[in-house]
C-alpha cells in the first residue's frame, strides 16, 4: 500500500473540504442577511449551506465505502483537516440557524 492517497480518494477529501467550507461561509453569510433583516435571504442561505453540507457528505460516504469494501485510507493531516472541517461547518450551520431564528423574532417583536 501507499504511503499517500489514490487521486479518488485526494478528490474526495477536497471535496469534503471545499463544500464543508461553502456551507460555512454561506451559513455566515446568512446571519449577516438576518441581522439586516433580509429574512428570504437568510433562509436562501441556510437551504445553500445544507445543499453544501449534502454535497460534502457524499465526499466523505465515497470515503467510508471505500474502506468498508476492504480499500482503506491511509490517514493524512488533510484528510483528519477534512472531518475536522465537516463537522465545524455542521455546527457552525445548526448554530447560524438558531441565530437567523432569534433575529427573526426579534424583528417581529
């Protein structure tokens, strides 16, 4: 085996990385719209982050398949900084919607 990653599985891991990192920025993006009171666009960009989310998600079941059928992964500092970044932008996505969700009622009060 390898010391590294197959090209397959380096795609993989940028895909994980790049589409964890949109639903970051467009989860954040979504406060900003809510702080302004711009309402449809947060919602807009929440729906973007979890379109984002999903998009990463199929990266890292691409990963788990792989290993599942018997072809593991060497662990590589990028491939721990992928999951490590998934599950940043998965809270940071939960917490941004509560946030949208406290401006919203704030706005209606």
């Amino acid at each position: 085996m390898s010391d590294t990653m197959t090209q397959e599985q380096l795609e993989a891991v940028m895909g994980l990385i790049i589409n964890a990192g949109n639903a970051k920025s467009d989860a954040m993006e979504a406060i900003q719209a809510a702080k302004t009171g711009d309402f449809v666009l947060a919602k807009e960009k929440l729906e973007a982050a979890d379109q984002a989310l999903v998009e990463a998600h199929h990266s890292q079941t691409g990963l788990l398949t792989e290993e599942a059928s018997g072809n593991p992964m060497n662990v590589t500092l990028l491939a721990v900084h992928s999951q490590d970044h998934l599950m940043t932008s998965i809270t940071f996505k939960d917490l941004a919607t509560e946030v949208v969700e406290i401006y919203e009622r704030l706005g209606n009060e």
